[in-house]
C-alpha cells in the first residue's frame, strides 16, 4: 500500500513531433560569399495526455539571413512523453519546466544539426541552455 504514493518519473518516448526546412532563395542566394546572421528562437511547452502523463516540447527556430533575405528556415519541435506522478505540487513546474527540457533538448539540437547539414549547409550546433534559469526567469515574468 505505501508504494502507492511512491513519487514517480519516467521517460515514456522522445520523438521528433516536427520539423520543417525552408530554402526560399535557393539556389540564388547560394553563390554570395558573406558571411549570414543567425537567428535562434527557443520555447517550452507542456501538454496534459492522460492523468500523470505529460508531453513536454522543446521548440526551436533557426533563421539565417543574408541581407534581407532568408538563406534558411528550420523550425523543429522535439517532443517527450513523461509519466509523473505522486509529486508535491509545487514541485511539478520545476520537473516539466527544467528536467523534462534538459533531457529533450539534446535530441533537438542532433535533429537542427543534421537537417541544415543535409540541406548542404554547415550545420548549425544550438548552444547548451540552462533551462533552471530560463524557467526561473518565466516564472519571475508572470509574477
């Protein structure tokens, strides 16, 4: 019986949910020589499936631009199924927003790698996030 409250968290699955690759000056643009600007955009999100399961997605925008014009455009959603129960409530927003994260992550930043190497471009490597102190900036943000 004591094994009921027992705290629980397990990975379930990480899948890519969605990736979209977008080379809308090609093959124009790919004869400049300039160096381009890169644009990274990131986001967390959480999903309620099912009683103690969560989806957790890590979300990234990648845009590269020489001038004004879009070399390319990766935007890709790693997501994470996670069982997660008997946990104090206040604890629950600092699993899914920084554990839960952390351990998407790295199959997010594999996948914008290989895609924008496969599209014939050196691969774009995402830097390491501290999600802790993203999360504890979100969460100073709604307060």
């Amino acid at each position: 019986m004591s094994d009921d409250l027992t705290p629980v968290f397990q990975i379930q699955r990480v899948y890519l949910k969605d990736l979209s690759l977008e080379q809308p000056n090609s093959p124009a643009i790919l004869t400049l020589q300039e160096q381009p600007s890169v644009d990274i955009q990131l986001g967390v999100g959480m999903e309620q499936v099912a009683d103690g399961i969560v989806e957790v997605t890590v979300t990234a925008t990648v845009t590269t631009k020489l001038q004004d014009k879009t070399v390319f455009l990766v935007e890709a959603k790693q997501a994470g199924i996670f069982e997660i129960r008997n946990l104090p409530e206040d604890q629950m927003g600092a699993v899914v927003g920084i554990a839960c994260p952390q351990i998407v992550y790295p199959y997010l930043r594999g996948n914008v790698a290989d895609v924008i190497q496969r599209a014939g471009f050196p691969p774009v490597h995402l830097a390491e996030i501290n999600f802790q102190a993203m999360y504890e900036q979100q969460q100073a943000a709604a307060q």
